[in-house]
C-alpha cells in the first residue's frame, strides 16, 4: 500500500489513468495535478494529489489503482458495505476492514458518507448486539482499535491542506469515544481545513486553552457522554465564551446532546452527522475570520442543525 508521500512518475500514473504520457504532462503543466520537480527536473507527482486528481475526475478504477487494492470490489452498495464491516469487525478481521474502507474512498465515496452511512452504521449495529449479548465486549473494544487505524490510514491518503481554514476539537473529561472525534478531524481535512484533534477526555480548562491558544476558525466537540449535565452545562459556558472571544466557530454533535441538553447551551452549529458538518464548514470557507470575531459562537449559523 503506497503512502501520500509517495511520488508517481507521469508514465506510471498516465497508466493508472489510462491516459497518453504526453497527455498527463500537459495536465502538470496546466497545474491540473499538482506536481514537483526532483533536482535533475524531472516531474512528479504524489500519490496524495494523484489521488485527489483521480477522485476529483470520478475515475474509480484508476484510485483502485493507486492504492494498490487488489482483486474485485468488495461491496457495491453502501448497505452490502455495512453488513460486511459489521462482520469484519465483530471478528476481528483488521484487513477485510480496511479493504472494504479503502474499496468505499476509491469508489469515490466522501469520507462524510463512509464515515456516517458505512462505519457509523456498521457500530450502531454493534452496539445492539453488545446490549442483546450477541457480542462481547471485547469484540466491541477491538472493533474500536482496528477502526481508528483505518481512519488513520484514510487520514494519511488525504493531501495535506489548509487552504479553506484551520480547525481543531477533541472530547471533554470522561467521554472516551474517539471515533467520531477522528472522524470530524478526517472529514474536515477533506473539506480543505487544517485539521487537528486534540484527543479525548480533556479537563474544560484545557479545551479552553486550546481555544484562545490555537486560535482556529471552527472548533469542534464531540459528545456521547455526559457524566453530570449541571456540570455540563456551566463549564461548556466558559468553552462557548471562549469561542466567542476568539472568533471561533463551535460545532457540536454526538448522541448525549439531547435536545433538552442543546436547549440550554450556545453554539454556531449542532450536527447530526459529518455529512452536516461538511456543510457547515464549506459556508465558513470563504468568510475571512476577521470578520466573523465576536460573533461566531453567539448565533447560531448552521443550517445543518440551528438551535
Ligand atoms: C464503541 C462504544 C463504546 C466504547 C467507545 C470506545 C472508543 N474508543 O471510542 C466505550 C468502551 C468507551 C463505551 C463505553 C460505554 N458505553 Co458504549 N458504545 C459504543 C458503540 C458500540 C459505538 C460508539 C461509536 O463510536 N460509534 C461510531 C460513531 C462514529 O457513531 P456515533 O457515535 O453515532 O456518532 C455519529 C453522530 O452522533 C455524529 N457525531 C458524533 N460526534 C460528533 C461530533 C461532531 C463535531 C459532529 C459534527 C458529529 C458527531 O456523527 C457520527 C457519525 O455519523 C455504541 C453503539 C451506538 N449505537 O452508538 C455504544 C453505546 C453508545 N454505549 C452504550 C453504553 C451503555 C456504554 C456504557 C455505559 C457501558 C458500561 N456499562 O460501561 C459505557 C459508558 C462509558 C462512558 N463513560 O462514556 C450504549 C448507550 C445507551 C444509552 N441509552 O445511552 C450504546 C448505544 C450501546 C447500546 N446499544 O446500548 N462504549
């Protein structure tokens, strides 16, 4: 499996896309594909922007290509993919898993869709057979380590990016989930934005800090546990403000923000899903962060989710 830092030479990428060697130079020269030059000034291309370039043209085959996936697609409907992850990740098979999260990227599928429709189902679908006892815990918590490797390895075939914003988010003390928190980080990066998550189960001092320190256009929280509401409440006040002060939007989402819970806290923009939050984050692509200081987190913006 190639890494994003790997380069192509035009010749072997005008035959991944099936194109003349000529052709694909003139598409570098156009600044079509993204493309250096070594010393001795020949062209190259990364596997990262060839990738980009192919998913951008809708060319499936030829991003099956350049990740190397071997064989025949592994599923042809997103709900075929579920019932296969789900099975891959109940037993335990790290490879089936990523072949069928890498067959889905080459297919040309968003990583918000893979993320909600694909691997956010095939966990729900664990989860009920955890609470039916159909599966163990360990199953559950394995399946949990093989899917953040995935979404690593998904997170290293994005090109690295930064031209619509910077972003930042994690989790607050006592809430361990981690995969959705990955998977805002990935699908931000999808979106143009540099994106960093900052872990899981951080004290609110720290959110805070990171916040006025990191000075990010969209912030965001994931959360699925809320051990005490009151406490809740008061210290995602002081995050809020932060925001607020710095110019940050704050974006929210995950299973305990119940409506009752969103009712009495402020931010620019719940969402249900990461297809929402893609949404959001493509209106604050081209809004300067200047002009949105001191009232990012103050009202609510989205349209995927306004409180
Ligand atoms: C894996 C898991 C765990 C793992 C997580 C490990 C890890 N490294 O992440 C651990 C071990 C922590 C865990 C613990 C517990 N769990 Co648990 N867990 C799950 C499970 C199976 C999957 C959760 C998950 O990661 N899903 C994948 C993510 C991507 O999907 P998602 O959370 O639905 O998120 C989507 C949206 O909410 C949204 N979203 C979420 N966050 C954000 C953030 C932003 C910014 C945006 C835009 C969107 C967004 O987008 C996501 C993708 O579509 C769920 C099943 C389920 N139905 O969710 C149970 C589940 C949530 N757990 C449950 C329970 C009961 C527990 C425990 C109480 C068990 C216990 N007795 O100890 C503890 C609580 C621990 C705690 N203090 O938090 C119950 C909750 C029931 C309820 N009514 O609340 C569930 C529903 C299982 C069940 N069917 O009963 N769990």
């Amino acid at each position: 499996m190639p890494t994003t830092e790997q380069l192509l030479s035009p010749k072997q990428l005008s035959r991944s896309l099936g194109v003349s060697e000529s052709s694909l130079k003139r598409w570098c020269d156009q600044g079509r594909i993204k493309t250096v030059r070594t010393a001795g000034g020949h062209r190259k291309i990364a596997v990262a922007d060839a990738l980009r370039y192919a998913r951008e043209q809708n060319l499936e085959f030829a991003s099956r290509e350049l990740l190397r996936l071997p064989g025949k697609r592994s599923s042809t409907t997103l709900d075929k993919a579920v019932e296969q992850m789900t099975d891959a990740l109940l037993q335990g098979s790290e490879q089936v898993t990523r072949r069928i999260a890498l067959d889905l990227y080459a297919s040309n599928h968003a990583c918000s869709v893979i993320c909600d429709e694909v691997i956010g189902a095939a966990f729900r679908e664990i989860g009920e057979r955890w609470a039916c006892n159909t599966a163990d815990v360990y199953q559950e918590r394995r399946a949990c380590e093989i899917m953040q490797r995935v979404l690593f390895e998904l997170r290293r075939m994005q090109p690295p990016t930064s031209r619509h914003g910077t972003a930042a988010g994690g989790t607050v003390e006592g809430d361990h989930y981690s995969l959705a928190n990955a998977m805002a980080e990935l699908v931000l990066r999808e979106s143009g934005f540099s994106a960093t998550s900052i872990g899981t189960s951080l004290p609110w001092s720290s959110l805070v800090n990171a916040v006025e320190q990191m000075k990010v256009d969209l912030f965001w929280l994931s959360v699925s546990h809320i051990p005490n509401i009151e406490d809740f409440v008061t210290s995602f006040t002081k995050l809020s403000n932060a925001c607020a002060t710095a110019g940050t939007a704050l974006v929210v989402g995950g299973r305990a923000l119940t409506d009752d819970v969103r009712k009495r806290i402020t931010y620019s923009a719940f969402c249900d899903n990461l297809q929402h939050m893609e949404s959001f984050a493509k209106t604050l692509r081209r809004t300067p962060r200047s002009s949105r200081r001191g009232r990012a987190a103050a009202k609510p913006s989205s349209r995927a989710g306004r409180k």
